[in-house]
C-alpha cells in the first residue's frame, strides 16, 4: 500500500497539478492521457489530503458504464492507500456519490416534483411519452381540422405529419414538463425581428436599384432590359401591405432572371455584380421575411394550437406520472434555481464537485453545476455567473476535440467558455497519449493541423467557440519491435466500369479490401503490443469503425465469407442474407398469398431444391386460372410437368405453406419461426456445408425479433410489415438481447461508441460518406436562440417564398458547425488506433477514365470489362489527383457564390497531402475488384438429402424465475401452494375486521389509495430527517404530518434520529434461499428491495418498514423482513433487527426469524 503523498507523485507533472490544483478549473485531458488516474487521484487528494467524506464528493458523468468503471478505479485507489482517511472512506464508500448527470438530476427532481404537480413515483420513460404525444395528437387535430391555420398546412403536408410532426414531435423533443414553451411570446419577438429584418432588407434593395438606375455606359441586350425594367420597380412596401410585398418580390425575380454574361464593359460588369448579390442574398432573405409577414396570422394561430397541445399533453403527463429525461434534467434546474431552500440544502450536503467529459455537456448541465456550486452565503434569483462560485468547488475534465454528442444536445462551446473563464497560467493540460505508439502519435502532428482550424488566422474576429483547437500531442509508447504506421484507401470511383455485374460496386471492393487486409493481418502475425513486449494480432485486436453503419452489411458480408469472427454493436445486414430472407418470405406468403416476390423467393429456396425449369413452370401456372392466390400456390397439377424430384420439392413446399396458412393466427410468431428452422429442416441445410455456417447466428437474431413482437402482443401481420418496412428503409436492428456464442472477433461498430475504447489496429471505413444533409423538413424549426418557429409554407399568392428566416438566418452557422463536428469525429476515430490504423473510403476523384478494352473469357465464349486488369496508381499520381480534387471543388463553389463545404472525412484528412508526401502515412489506390466465380453446384438449389419428418422434435421449458421483489415473496408461496395443490381443503386465518378509522374517510373522500396515502407518509417522514419541507397535499397534510411525529417521537424513531449513519427508501439487491411453496424445495435466486429506514445504532443495524395498514399483521410480512435482515446485516457486517411500524397506532413490533 502506498501513501496519498507517494501515489500523487508517481504521477506525471501535470497529472500531479491537476490532481490536486486548488481553484476551479478546466483540465483539458487528450485521447489516451491518463484522465481516469488523475480522477482516481483527485478524488484521493480530497479525502486525504482535504479531509472531505466521499458523501460530500459528487463525482458525475454521463453513462452509467462511465460511472461504474471510475466508481471502481476510484474505490481501488482508497483501498490501496494506506492514509486512515483513505481507510475511513473505504469503510464509508457506500456513502459515495459516483453517478450520472440523469441520476443525480433524478434525485433532486423527485424531491422537487410536487411544485410543479407531478407524483415522486413518476416514471422515466421515453418510449411512453412519446406513444403518449403521438395518442393525442391525431384526435386533437382532428377536433381541429377546420382551422384555417390547419387547412393553410395540408396544402404542404399530409394529416400524419400534422399530428405526428407538427404537434407530437415539438412537445416530445422541446417541451419539458417545468419549463413549457410561450408560444405567445415567441410569436411576438419573433414579430419584431422580422419587423427589423424586413426594414433592413427593404434598405438595401433600394440602395441596390438605386445603384442599377445610376449605372452608364453599359451595352447588349441583357442592359438594355435591366435599364428597361428598372423604372417598373414598386416602391417599397410596409409589412402589412400584402399586394406591395408580392409586387416587389416579382420585380426582383424578373431582374435576377435577366442573363448578363462575362464581358470587360465595367458596367455590364458591376450590374452583374450587383444583381448576383440580389439573387444570392438579398432576394432569398426578402423571401423568407415574407414568408413570415403573408402567414402571420396562419403562423399566430399554429402557435395558439401548440399551446392548447401542449396544455392538454402536460397535464396528461402529470396524469400518468410520466417524465423523460430531459423532463427531469430540466425540473431539476428550475427547481434549484427557483427554491432557495432546496438549493441551499444540496449545497450544504456538496463540498467538491468532479465532472468527467464535459465536453459533452449543454448549457442546462452547466447551469446545474453552477447551481449547487455557489457560494454558501448567496443564493440569488437566476444563475451565477464564474465570480459567484466557491473558490475550489468545480473539478471538470474534458477534452473539446472529442465533443462528437452535438446530436444529443451536446454543446463544445459550452466547454470552451467554460475553460475561457477559469483560464490561468497555472492551469495544467494533459497533452500525453500514453495509448499510442509514438510513430503513429507523429503522424497524427502531421496530419491534424490540416485537419482543425487555426486561431492564429482569426485575426479580424474571435475564433469560434464550436471550433476545437488542435495543440501537438506528446508520445509516451515507444515499443521495441513495432511498425507503426497509417495508410489512407482511395477507391476511386470514376475508374469503376459502368453496369458490369462482374465487378463488385466502388463500396463492395472497399469492403472487400478491408475483409482482405485482415485476413492478412492476422495470417501474417503482424506484431502488436503486449503487457511485456510484443505479440502476434488477433481476431479481437482489430476494429471497424463507420461514422454509420448504412454500409456496414457490406463489411458483415465479407467476412462471414471470409469466415473471420466478428462482433457488432447493431445488424446491418441481417436482412441482406438468405437465411432470414427465406424465412419472411415463407411467413409473408403464408399471410399474403398473392406476394409474388415472396412466392418467387421460396421457390428458389434450399427447402425447395427444385430446378430452373420448375420454378418457371411454378410461376407461370400461378399467372393463369380462376382460382385466387392461396389456390395457385403450388398447385397440385404442376406435379405431371415437373420431373419426380421437383414434384416431391412443390409437394413438400404446399405441406409447409398448408401447415402455415392452418397456424398463422393461432400460434406465436416465434413459434412458426422456429418451426421452418428446426422442424422443416433450414437448419440442416447450412450445417451440411461449412461454408455457411456463419449464417447460423442469423436465425437467432430473426427469432428475437419475432419473440418480441409475441411479446407486444403483435400479430403475424404486423411482425411481418414491420420487418418489410425495416428491410426497405435498412433500418438496423438494435436493443436485442442474444446470447450468441462469440469468443473474440473483429469489433464492428460506429466512431461514437468507440469512444473511450482503444485497438491495436484501427480500421476507419466509408470516410467518403458524405452523412446526412441538414435541412429543414420538420414542421416546426427549432433553435437555440430563437426557439420554435413555425414552418409555415409558401403563401399561396407567393409560391417562391416558402422558407423559414429563422432556418435561413442559422443555415450558414449550422453548417459551419456541422464541419467543426466532422473534424471532431475524425479525431476521435484516428487516436482509437494504438500501432496500426488504416483510412479508406470511395471518392470521385479525378477525370473519368476512358474504359478498358474488353478481353475476350475463353470459358464463357463472352467479353467482360477489362477491370482486373487496371493497376494501382502510385502515391505521386494519387497525391497530384487529390491537389486536383481540392481545386474542383474551390472552383465549384466559387461559381456558386459559395465557400467549400466540407462533409466526408476524407475532405478533412486528405488535406495533409496537399504539401507532398505524408512521413509514416501512406495513400493508397485501391484499384476494381472482380467478383468471384460461382461454385459450381449452386446452393440455391441444393436438393435436401434427409427427410424432415425424421428430425427429432426439440422441446424447450421455460426456466425458472430467478429473481423477485421482496414484497412478493408472501403472495407468490401462498399462490404456489394451491397450485400445487389445487383440491386441497385451502384455509385462510380469520381476522377480526377492526372498524374503519378516520383515516380512511380521509382517502375516500379525497380519492387516494391506500398505495398513494403510504408513499406520502415515507416522504413526510424522510423530509423530518433530512430538516426539509415535505410537499403533501393539502387534505392531507395534517394526517400525514401527525403519523411522521409519532414515528420520530416513538423510541425507535429517537434511535434514528441519533444515529450517525441512515439511509431511506435503501435500494437492495441480495440472494436469498427460496422456498416458494411449489414443492420443489429451496433453490438461491435473486431479490431486490428498497428498505424504508436503515441505520446503524451500534450494536446493530436496524431495518424500519412503515405500515399504513389499518389490520396489523405482522406475519403478512416475515418473509419480506427476513431478507431485509440478511440484506442489512450483509450490509453493515453485524447482526440485524427488523421493525414493523404501524403508523396509524404507533405500534412498534419486533419481527424476528
């Protein structure tokens, strides 16, 4: 063991700063620095060497993984160390707050709930809510569709999208329980900006024709009809001069069609100029205002519905107690920021704060912090400013070039003002990757500074907070035996055949090559870094890496035929392959006869194994008679034209197809899946080759979805449009829990949830992917800055004007942030690698080549593209096209009146080449991949060599229960019992029903359960310990009030009130030996539970559990208590007692085992 003192100064200098700095303050932590070690040791410091308890330490973060891996290097470090404090913490570290930024907002929120009408049992539940959004929206709209606003928007949108878009989405996605939207008072700022706007436009159209009318000199036709059309123009309008607003925007349109061309009269040419600018500003900016001044009324009135919406939704929440988690997030802010009390408690509880990855923060999160990190002797109305913190209170670690949530709500300038205002000399940064080999780590130097932006080029404005700023990073690794290196892909587009089914598609051979490059890998040993040298790669050594996983089928293609193992984050291609391919088309005909793309699929299925000749037969009978769709699938009749062998196939096909037809609405989806893989022999069928048994783990993943869909109560008709509409939109498969048997593999998985992760070799794919194009399709645009607008659509007087000012005004910045985001992601993906790291993607680059001469293929007797035959250019050649490829792309957006814009990795990363060669980076060409000839025996058309009556029928129990609420422990012995003993003489001890009491008059009358009426009296009594006001109802209160005294005024209550350590409504997880009345003896199995009141008096930790019931029966709840007992006394390590406490009599009753 090692002291605080002797840990902290094993660290590296500027570890050692920032463990144990003594302000506020920002450390900037890079990819692979060792951030997680200086938490460990920050933490260590304040218990040490500050003498803080860990319950007065909040240590927060963003997932529940993050927390649990720093709650663990955290909790090793104190019970390494050999301080008493440290000890002391140990022996305490129950008490500690390691959490998520969720969690603890959770916390305060169900403290703080009742001020704004919603339950503390409320439930977060996303999915809920917005089924709920969605549950009110069609009606409420329906109720509403003679509105003139709505009628305005059917024009551009069809009723599902007003319900589900314009109503639901808006409320789901900004419109948080606590902090609901004014849509009256957006409306009218939203007014006086366009007000402004419109003057400021109108200005300078006028100074523009102005300038036109003052021009001379110029000639041609083009002039001519610009010195023509310039008397016509209308005065300018007033915004509530409807005819003036449409007479102008004509006036301009026509002038902006008028065809001036490159010429040298200087008038011509300044007349181009300034009707360009017209056309490319001023005209769409004046558009996008009269947008808003020609609906007004339309987009006042869409305002007044949301805020009826939005009533009616709020309050169906409050109903149902249902919150998301930015419900909660923001609840908590409000309320801390609008109840002193509150806040002053949850400050007075938080000495220091430590905050991992603030990054990926938002403006919200940073005002939580702000909140409870005030000083003690303020708590102003709003939110303090830096000056209005303590002095060493705020503990962040992040890094602004791995900020990559933005889509979650994410903002990086959040962070950088952050790190702006505690900036100081005496900051440390943690700069030194300790991941990453140093030959790779200076290639990386080379690279980013062509990939982030320079501040030093801002001279004429600040340099923008949403842009991260690249500083060298320091190498650590230096590893004998290594050869660390990157390799940039190029598959060049332009260079690919046309229409040619024997070459694999651009995307194909990237994804053919990668599969290619691993093999060879892993076949070659290629050395990667072991804990005590170095070692040959593995399978699980490698990742792929995909900005999306649109493409990422390819890649589980090519290596299930490659067969090298792998492991993905979410299925892109489980539609793509036969196996479940076959499966949905057999259920889908069972349900669908006239589906002929499914009859056709299992024809040419392995169950069939039918010929060529038959399945043709088999369709064109399908096409003639008179008997419907179920009668024309596999007629009986084919069998005399069909040879024997095909006959048996239709034959065995129209038996499945009966059988399915007969059970498709009587038996559960998985259940008819399970019976074509395993009863109707698909399974035998792969495993009689071992080339495709890759395709094995497919089924099971099918089946999942099925048992889910079982599970929803869905029937075989929607399972089945589902899976349809997830195949036509490759929509990945998420979310399903399967326990397939992997040992290692190549990771498949997406930059974002790499993350925090590292490999020894690094495969960076689809860096041509251009992602997807920001626009403005919601009914409703949203901002940060203006918050809501509504997209109205274009008048009908003015079909030009149909943009949104808000949306236009922020498209450029939205742009630009969106790059800054690209170039973070691409960070985050390079510094994953540790030795090896490869980049490739497709690009059109270059001039298209003129295409090969065509060889003649002696075994076909038929020409093919000559593809095969084309070379890999060398690097120099590679390096002059993309020189090439960065000017085409300047000189077009110039044409345009635009600046560049950047959206592929490559676009980013290519840079560096720009200048030459890149020292340990080298640029590939990946020249066209031909396919690969097809075996022989096609086994598509496999005949099947067993019979499928024969296969032994596999029977599956369910197993049993493992874990249980330890409140149902009594219910479910005595609901076993009579099962197992269902004609027994069954008796229940007769109770004395005591008279009703006041108490129950009280819960009538006010229309309270009993379950209601007890959770309130947890809450009192919880509030009297912790010195807080409880928020009960007002019928309720006095009663309410009046039990939580006699609990703390009882003797057992005093002993809780003095004790040094206490805990309320303690959640438990324990084992515990089951006997649950079934005959079948004890068996261990799980139970949680949530004790009302625990604490330790010293002799023995003792275990409250408050009763509201008015019969008083203690052996209704001996088993509960038993495992409260074992749970508590494993707990604490001593003995334990446990009490009923019966809060309407104030009995106390012992309850012993």
């Amino acid at each position: 063991m090692k002291s605080c003192t002797e840990y902290i100064d094993e660290l590296a200098p500027s570890q050692r700063e920032a463990a144990r700095i003594g302000k506020n303050a920002v450390i900037a932590a890079g990819a692979g620095s060792g951030k997680t070690r200086v938490l460990a040791a920050r933490y260590l410091h304040l218990v040490v060497e500050r003498k803080i308890p860990p319950k007065e330490i909040l240590a927060l973060t963003f997932t529940k993984k993050a927390a649990s891996e720093m709650y663990g290097r955290i909790y090793n470090t104190l019970q390494n160390a050999s301080d008493p404090e440290a000890q002391e913490a140990v022996a305490n570290f129950h008490e500690a707050r390691i959490t998520t930024i969720d969690s603890f907002c959770n916390s305060i929120a169900r403290d703080a709930c009742r001020r704004y009408g919603i339950s503390p049992d409320f439930t977060i539940d996303a999915a809920q809510t917005s089924a709920l959004a969605r549950e009110l929206a069609l009606p409420f709209y329906l109720e509403r569709r003679k509105s003139p606003a709505i009628r305005h928007l059917l024009r551009a949108n069809t009723q599902q999208t007003i319900a589900d878009e314009l109503f639901a989405k808006t409320m789901i996605e900004h419109s948080p329980v606590s902090s609901p939207i004014d849509f009256a008072a957006l409306f009218e700022a939203q007014s006086r900006e366009i007000s402004r706007e419109f003057a400021r436009a109108c200005g300078e159209i006028a100074r523009t024709v102005d300038a036109l009318e003052g021009l001379e000199g110029g000639t041609g036709n083009p002039w001519s009809e610009m010195k023509e059309l310039i008397p016509c123009a209308p005065a300018i309008p007033e915004e509530n001069d409807r005819d003036g607003i449409r007479e102008l925007a004509a006036f301009l349109i026509k002038l902006t069609k008028i065809p001036f061309r490159a010429g040298k009269n200087e008038a011509v040419m300044e007349a181009k100029e300034l009707i360009q600018e017209i056309k490319k500003k001023t005209l769409p900016d004046y558009l996008a205002l009269a947008n808003f001044l020609l609906n007004k009324e339309v987009i006042r009135e869409t305002g007044s519905l949301l805020a009826e919406f939005q009533e009616l939704f709020h309050r169906e929440k409050r109903k149902r107690s249902l919150m998301t988690f930015a419900d909660v997030s923001r609840l908590a802010v409000d309320a801390l920021r609008d109840d002193h009390d509150l806040r002053k408690a949850v400050k007075e509880s938080i000495s220091s704060i430590m905050i991992d990855e603030f990054q990926d923060d938002n403006e919200l999160q940073r005002n939580l912090l702000f909140l409870i990190a005030e000083k003690p002797d303020r708590c102003a109305d709003g939110i303090p400013e830096p000056q209005d913190l303590k002095p060493e209170g705020l503990f962040f670690v992040g890094d602004e070039k791995q900020s990559i949530y933005r889509f979650r709500g994410a903002d990086v300038s959040v962070f950088r003002a952050l790190a702006r205002d505690f900036a100081g000399e005496d900051t440390p940064a943690l700069g030194t990757n300790y991941r990453t080999e140093a030959a790779l780590i200076d290639t990386f130097n080379r690279i980013f500074p062509s990939v982030f932006l320079n501040p030093a080029f801002y001279t004429e404005q600040a340099f923008p907070l949403y842009e991260a700023e690249f500083s060298p990073i320091i190498a650590h690794r230096d590893t004998a035996g290594l050869s660390p290196r990157m390799e940039a892909l190029l598959v060049r587009k332009d260079v690919f055949p046309e229409n040619d089914p024997r070459c694999l598609s651009p995307h194909e051979t990237e994804a053919a090559e990668v599969a290619s490059r691993i093999q060879e890998l892993v076949s070659l040993g290629t050395p990667v870094r072991a804990e005590d040298g170095i070692r040959p790669c593995a399978w699980d050594d490698i990742a792929i890496l995909f900005r999306s996983t649109t493409r990422q089928y390819l890649y589980e293609r090519e290596l299930r035929s490659r067969g090298i193992p792998y492991q993905a984050e979410s299925l892109r291609g489980l539609f793509g392959d036969a196996p479940v391919n076959d499966l949905y088309a057999f259920l889908r005909l069972a349900v669908y006869p006239a589906d002929d793309e499914a009859y056709a699929v299992v024809l040419r299925g392995p169950l069939a194994g039918i010929s060529d000749l038959a399945v043709a037969e088999a369709l064109m009978a399908r096409r003639g008679g008179q008997q419907d769709a179920a009668g024309k699938t596999f007629p009986a009749e084919l069998a005399s034209r069909v040879s024997d062998n095909d006959a048996a196939g239709l034959s065995r096909l129209r038996e499945i197809f009966e059988w399915l037809r007969e059970n498709a609405d009587r038996k559960p989806a998985a259940e008819l899946v399970s019976h074509l893989w395993y009863d109707r022999g698909y399974r035998q069928v792969i495993l009689e080759d071992p080339a495709l048994h890759h395709y094995l783990e497919l089924y099971d993943y099918f089946f999942e979805l099925a048992r889910t869909a079982d599970a929803k109560g869905e029937t075989l008709a929607v399972f089945l449009d589902r899976v349809a509409q997830m195949m036509a939109n490759e929509i990945q498969v998420t979310d399903l829990d399967i326990p397939v048997e992997r040992h290692g593999g190549v990771r498949l998985m997406t930059v974002h949830k790499s993350k925090g992760l590292e490999f020894p070799i690094v495969f960076l794919v689809d860096c041509g992917n251009q992602g997807r194009e920001a626009g403005n399709s919601d009914a409703v645009y949203w901002s940060d800055a203006e918050g809501a607008s509504i997209n109205s659509g274009a008048p009908e007087d003015l079909p030009q004007a149909g943009s949104n000012w808000f949306y236009l005004k922020a498209k450029e910045e939205e742009r630009l942030r969106t790059e800054a985001e690209i170039r973070r992601l691409l960070y985050v993906a390079m510094t994953r690698a540790e030795t090896l790291l490869f980049a490739s993607g497709v690009l059109s680059i270059g001039e298209e080549e003129e295409a090969a001469e065509p060889e003649e293929d002696s075994a076909h007797g038929t020409t093919v593209a000559g593809a095969e035959a084309r070379e890999a250019l060398p690097e120099a050649a590679l390096i002059e096209l993309v020189a090439a490829y960065f000017d085409k792309k300047e000189t077009t957006a110039q044409k345009k009146g635009e600046k560049r814009r950047s959206r592929t990795f490559f676009d980013f990363l290519l840079k560096a080449w720009l200048a030459g060669p890149v020292e340990g980076a080298k640029l590939a060409d990946i020249p066209p991949r031909m396919r690969e000839a097809r075996k022989a025996a096609d086994r598509a058309q496999r005949t099947l060599l067993f019979k499928p009556e024969e296969i032994p029928e596999s029977a599956y129990q369910k197993g049993p229960r493992e874990r249980f609420a330890a409140t149902a422990l009594h219910g479910l012995r005595h609901e076993n019992a009579i099962a197992a003993n269902p004609d027994g003489e069954q008796t229940t001890p007769q109770q004395s029903e005591p008279p009703a009491d006041p108490i129950d008059a009280l819960l009538d009358e006010n229309g309270v359960t009993a379950a209601e009426f007890g959770t309130w009296a947890h809450r009192a009594i919880e509030a009297r310990f912790l010195g807080l006001q409880a928020f009960l109802p007002e019928a309720l209160a006095p009663a309410l009030e009046s039990m939580a005294a006699r609990f703390l005024e009882s003797p057992l209550g005093a002993e809780a009130a003095a004790a040094q350590w206490r805990e309320s409504e303690y959640a438990f997880i324990t084992r515990w030996e089951l006997d649950d009345g079934s005959g079948g003896g004890k068996r261990s199995v799980s139970v949680s539970g949530q004790m009302d009141l625990v604490f330790d008096r010293g002799d023995a930790v003792v275990v409250v559990d408050y009763k509201t019931d008015r019969i008083e029966d203690p052996a209704l709840h001996a088993e509960q208590l038993a495992v409260y007992r074992k749970a508590a006394a494993d707990l604490r390590g001593k003995k334990a007692e446990t009490w009923l406490f019966y809060l309407r009599s104030g009995n106390a009753v012992l309850v012993e085992g």
